[in-house]
C-alpha cells in the first residue's frame, strides 16, 4: 500500500502511456475494419481473402509480431507507433471477421424490402445494413478492446512504457504491489473501456437494448 | 389394461399448470388420439407416459402398473416414440439412427442391423436408403425413419408427438394410410398427439379433445364426438357449429349424389346412393367424416 | 530489412540448431510447454465446459468469468506468480492455463449446446442414458467447435509462451530475451519467426482436424 501510495504519479503516468497505445490502436482497428468488412460483405469474390487473412494475422503471436513489425516499418523495436501498429493489426484480425459476419447477418428479407422501398444501395448500407449490424459489431467491438488493453501491457518487456512496465519493474525489483497495481489498473482500464462502448451502443442504438 | 391417467396434473417450474385433472384410458391394441390446439397440454401428457415428464399430481398406470416407480431410462427402452422432426442423429447413418433402439436395448450390431433393414421396408423405404445419412433424405422420408425407428424392438407402447405436422398435406395422407395399415397389422398401444382434426378422426379409435388450460373437453370416438359434441367448444372446435361437418347431399345433374356442406359448398359425390331419397327434406344428412371428404 | 536477411542466414545454417539451448532444443521445449499447459487447462475446461453444456445451468457464470479472465493481462499474472513462486517453469504454466482456459471452456460450451436440442431430446426419448448423450450425442455433434476453442487456446498459448523466459524458463523466449538484451536483431528476429512458423503449422494442423470434424459429423453430403 505504500509503495502505491508513494507511486501515485508514476503509475498514472504510465496509465496515460497505456491509453496512448491502447485507445488509438483500438479506434484504428475499428476504422480500418468495417470497410474491410463492407467490401467483404459486397464482393463476394473478396470475402475469402479478406476474411480468411486478416484471420491469418491472429496467429503470428503478439511478442514476435511486436519485432517483426519494426523492421518492417523502419520504427524502432521501442518506439510506441511500433506497438500501436502490432495492437491495431491484432484488433483487425478479430475485428474484420465479426464485422464481415455481423453485415452477413442482416437478413435478406430486410434489405429485399429496403430496395423494394426505393433505397439505392449506399443509402439501403447507412440506413438499414449499418444499424441493423451495429449491435454485433459493438460485441466484436467489445472483445478487440479488452483483449488489446490486455496485451498492449507486453509491449513492456520490449522497453515500451505502459502499464506493463509495473509488471516488469516489479519482477525485477521484487515489488509485488507493483505487479498488482499494474493488473488491478489494467483490468480497470478495460472495465471502463467496456462500460463507455456498452453505454454508447445503448445511446446510438435503442432498438437493441431488449435483445442485449 | 392399457395405459391409465388417473387425475394427472402438471405444473412447470415456473408456474405454468400446463394438464390439471386428467383422467381416461388408452386400451391395449387401439390408437387414442390427443387432439386440441397449440399450448394446450398435449406434448405434457404424451411425455408422461415415458417419464421423460413427471406428473406433480395423479397417477400413470401402464397395464396397472404405476410408473412412478419404474426406472425412467430402462422404462424409455421399452416404449416406442416418434416425434414432429424426426431428431435423427445427423452423425449416424440411416440405418444406425434406426438401430439406435435395438443397441441400447443390447443386440448385437449384425442383428440390429438386419432388423432395422426389414422396419425400414415395413415403413415403406427402399433399405438401401439405410446407408444414407439423414439429411440426404427427403422430409417424409426422414419422418418413415422416424417411425421405424419407434418401432424397433417391437415395443407394445407407441408414442407419436404430431408425427406428420411437418410434411406436406400429400405425403401427410400418405403417411397417415400408411400408419393405419400398419396398426391393422401390428395393433399397437398407441397414443397420438395432432392439432389437426381430420388427423384425429381418421387415426384415433378414441378421441381426447382437450381445451386450452389443460382440461379434457369431451372424450370419445369419431362418430360420438362429431353426433353429440358436449358443449360449444366441441362443436366450434370440430367445425360442426360452423356448418364445417354438417354436410348434405342433393340430387346431381346425371343422377349422382352431391355432398354439400350447410354453406351449400360442393365437397364431393356419393357412389352408392343411401337408399330412398328426400334430400331436400333431411335436414341434418350428416355422415361418418371418411365417407364425408 | 538486413536484419530479416541476416536472421534468415542464422536460421538456415546448422549450428542455430544444435545443441542443449540451439534452437532446436528450445523449440522442442516451446512445444512441450504449449502441450502441458493447453493439456492441463483441457483437463480442468472440458469437463466444466460439457457440465455447462449438457446441464444448461451455470452458463452466465460461465460466460463472465471467461470475460473477467480475458481481462487479466498475462504478463501480469505471469510476474505476480513469479515473485510469490520464484524463477522456473511454475508462473509460466500458471499463467497459460489461465490464459488457455476461458478459450477451451468457451467453445467446449458452446459446442455442446449447439447440438440440435430436438436431437438431444429424441435420444433422450429413445432411453439413452445421460452419459450415453454426452458421449454419443453431444460431444461428437459439438466436436467442430471444441476443436476450434483449443485451436484458439493453442495459438494463444504459443504466442505467449514466449514469456515464459522473462520468469527464467526456456523455450524459444530465451533466445529472444537473450538477442534482446545484448541487440542481437538477428538472433531476436530469428527466434521470432521460428515461433511464428510453429504457430502457423500449429494452426493449420487444427484447422484440418477441425474441418475433418465437421465433415464427419455432419456425414458426408
Ligand atoms: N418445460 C416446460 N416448462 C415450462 N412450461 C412448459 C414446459 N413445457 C410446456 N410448458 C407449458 O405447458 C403448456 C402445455 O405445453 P405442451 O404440453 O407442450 O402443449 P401442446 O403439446 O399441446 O402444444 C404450455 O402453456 C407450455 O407453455
Ligand atoms: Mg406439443
């Protein structure tokens, strides 16, 4: 306890380093995902691709990757852009798939009976597929942003700093209310992520609240 | 004998009273039909008799034995059942699905196989369909497998929960031709559960109409029901109110008899003319329900 | 991208191989660690996975823990065991079976369940008994997807395995932590993609049982 308390402004200091790599890389994988998944949705000759390999991404394992990218890149291995690229890859692969299956789910009835009203095709995406998707896509939403807060915290053991670097100051200096400051903050972290996408799922789509 | 309900009732869990009060018969060899709309208690009733329901009240009596004490799975093995979707295991073949019984029962694979071949055949299908999977086979032959497979190991109790509600209306009379020539042959215990009354009044040698509520609304055969419905709900259910079943017959153009219905909607002709005619001065003209299609 | 070449010479001579810590050894090791800790989150996931299933109760016990747990970071964990345990293989297994065990137990739940509940019940009124329908019914019908939860746990725990050497074991994190520590880029790159290779193989090798399942049971069309 008192370590924490003597440690106050470190840790939150290294709250907002996790934040700086977590938020943006998961925004950045939600943005970069549903036109990927739109043009899945579209294009049938392009789901497969598509789909399958960003699937593909999911299986290179997360420390590599966080080394591999750089040189890649041209970034340093400790340069913070390198492990937001690493997050936001990692957010895609799961992103793409549950925003392609959530655009699959509409039901063809509902878009038959959208042309049949008159709307043309991009206006039938903004007022039908979108909403009518949104809900899964917010539950695909929801798993890319606890899993990234989660393991935006490897970044550490590279140099990164994060909340991770509790963890790894903490094991080496042997300070357990360290480590444990670092998993409390970063479960923490998650929770509230969760609760502000939840709260504005509730806000953007009222009409799928009964369901939730 | 038979299978004997004595004051059953059911209530769910959750508060759901689904059978109050039920009592009546299902003598050995004949076919009662369970007829009533959706909700009413049908399915509760029919699962009673293999425990796959326990009554929160009454008795079941299977040839005045009370089931309350018998074994629920051993009890299952001895009782054939055949349901609306033919719930055949997608993973086994045809002739494995039918088999199912035979083996849990402890025959050998050889025997069970061969005897699932001649239920196959007794239902109507080409055995070779035996080494099909069931989704390669059409809706009404996934029901005839169905129906084979609650026959294998010639149980004395056949249940049937709506057992053509989910084919088309031709492959339905197919279906239902079948089962009765089939009874005529193997004169079953059965208990058959439908919601559609040419069903019941075609199949059932007794009829239990239910009503909504889980009450026995009259019970009887055909011809005592559609003569003498005990109440409104009866006669509204059975159409008789409507005029449905109050059918008539008039003289045709070449001398046949027309059937019509009380609207004065043609339904069909008579061979044999009943006897003397006055058709205009029969007011009531109703006849048995086979003849009246 | 000299480094990705120089990795790439590394990896393709003999020596990189041989030896108790080449990276023959530690990649043998890295599987091995993998093989333990999915084996044991199996045996605790399964049998709690296929209660939740067949009984259809406990599932939103279910469903949150495996939330609250994906929530954990297992770095985290991985250190917080270290230092109450000490160095050796101990924290790096603890923490992978409970990285592995929302995934296992997630799709073993889910497979159960997705049976067909008209198929569980007319096995049921054919007078099998319970086992008989978990073993002859539910679990080869829900196969596809418990496969498919510990081919996710698989890669899951490859990836992480890595990690294991922060805490002072082995496996293909060693020669990493080792290249990382002394700037050896190639040795660190090299190590990176022999584990990324085996997580790839590893997948594809459960991707292929996990069709194969599903071709079976769903019979041949
Ligand atoms: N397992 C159950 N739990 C709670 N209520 C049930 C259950 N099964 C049936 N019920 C209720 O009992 C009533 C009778 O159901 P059922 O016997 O299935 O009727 P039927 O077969 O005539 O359609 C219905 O109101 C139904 O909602
Ligand atoms: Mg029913």
């Amino acid at each position: 306890m008192d370590w924490i308390l003597a440690n106050t402004g470190r840790i939150a200091e290294l709250t907002l380093d996790h934040a700086a790599l977590s938020l943006p890389a998961v925004l950045a994988a939600f943005l970069l995902s549903v036109p990927l998944a739109v043009l899945a949705n579209r294009l049938r000759p392009l789901r497969e691709p598509i789909v399958s390999g960003t699937g593909l991404l999911y299986a290179v394992p997360s420390l590599p990757l966080f080394i591999v990218l750089p040189i890649i890149l041209g970034t340093g291995i400790r340069d913070p852009l390198n492990a937001v690229a690493a997050l936001t890859l990692f957010g895609m692969a799961l992103m793409v798939r549950s925003a392609a299956e959530a655009l699959d789910a509409v039901s063809a009835e509902v878009r038959l009976a959208a042309a049949a009203q008159g709307y043309s095709s991009w206006g039938r995406f903004w007022t039908v597929d979108l909403p009518l998707a949104g809900p899964a896509m917010l539950a695909g939403l929801r798993v890319v942003s606890v899993s990234t807060i989660s393991l935006a915290t490897v970044s550490a053991v590279l140099g990164v700093p994060s909340l991770g670097s509790l963890f790894t100051d903490g094991f080496q200096r042997g300070i357990m209310e360290s480590v444990l400051a670092g998993v409390v903050m970063t479960v923490v972290m998650a929770l509230i992520l969760d609760l502000l996408l939840v709260l504005s799922g509730r806000l953007l789509m009222p009409w799928a609240r009964r369901r939730a | 004998m038979g299978i004997e309900f004595r004051h059953v009732e059911k209530t769910y869990p959750d508060g759901a009273q689904a059978v109050r009060d039920i009592s009546f018969t299902v003598p050995s060899h004949t076919t009662t039909v369970l007829l009533g709309s959706s909700g009413c208690g049908k399915t509760t009733l029919l699962r009673m008799v293999n425990r796959m329901v326990d009554p929160t009240g009454g008795q079941l009596l299977i040839d005045g034995e009370d089931i309350a004490g018998a074994e629920p799975v051993r009890l299952r093995r001895s009782i054939g059942y055949v349901m609306q979707h033919s719930g055949l295991l997608p993973h086994r073949r045809v002739i494995d699905n039918v088999a199912t019984g035979l083996r849990l029962n402890g025959a050998a694979r050889g025997p069970a196989r061969s005897q699932a071949e001649e239920l196959l055949e007794l239902v109507g299908l080409d055995p070779a369909l035996g080494r099909r999977y069931p989704d390669q086979l059409s809706g009404g032959q996934q029901q005839r497998v169905g129906v084979a497979r609650g026959l294998a190991g010639d149980p004395n109790i056949l249940l049937m929960d709506e057992p053509f509600g989910a084919v088309d209306p031709l492959v339905r009379l197919e279906l239902q031709q079948q089962m009765k020539r089939l009874q005529t042959e193997l004169r079953k215990t059965v208990l058959l559960v439908t919601h559609d009354i040419e069903e019941a009044l075609s199949l059932g040698d007794q009829i239990i109409l239910l009503r909504p509520g889980g009450e026995i609304a009259q019970a009887g055969t055909a011809q005592e029901l559609l003569s003498a419905p005990a109440d409104d709900f009866v006669a509204r259910f059975l159409g008789v109110a409507q005029g449905r079943r109050r059918l008539r017959t008039s003289a045709g153009q070449d001398g046949e008899w027309v059937v019509t219905d009380a609207e004065g909607r043609p339904l069909g002709v008579v061979e044999a003319p009943p006897g003397p005619v006055h058709p205009r001065a029969d007011p009531s003209g109703s006849v048995p329900p086979e003849d009246g299609r | 991208m000299n480094h990705l070449l120089e990795a790439w010479e590394l990896l393709i001579q003999a020596d990189t191989w041989t030896g108790p810590t080449g990276m023959g050894a530690r990649a043998w090791e890295h599987l091995l660690y993998t093989v333990l800790a999915v084996g044991v989150s199996a045996l605790i996931a399964l049998p709690a996975g296929l209660a939740v299933g067949h009984f259809g109760r406990g599932r939103n016990l279910a469903v949150l823990s495996t939330g609250a747990v994906r929530a954990l970071p297992t770095l985290g964990v991985l250190t917080l065991v270290g230092l109450v345990v000490g160095v050796g293989l101990m924290a790096p297994m603890v923490a992978l079976i409970i990285l592995a065990v929302p995934s296992i137990l997630a799709g073993t739940y889910s497979g159960a369940e997705s049976v067909d509940p008209r198929v569980v019940d007319a096995a049921r009124a054919q007078g099998m008994s319970r086992w008989q329908i978990l073993f002859a019914v539910q679990i080869p019908l829900g196969l596809p997807l418990i496969i498919g939860g510990i081919r996710l746990a698989v890669l899951q725990v490859v990836g992480t395995a890595m990690l294991a050497a922060y805490v002072g074991a082995g496996g293909l994190g060693a020669p990493l932590f080792l290249g990382l520590r002394t700037y050896d880029y190639p040795l660190l790159l090299a190590a990176s993609l022999v584990v990324i290779a085996l997580a790839v193989l590893l997948d594809i090798a459960f991707g292929t049982v996990q069709r194969t399942a599903r071709r079976l049971m769903r019979g041949p069309a």
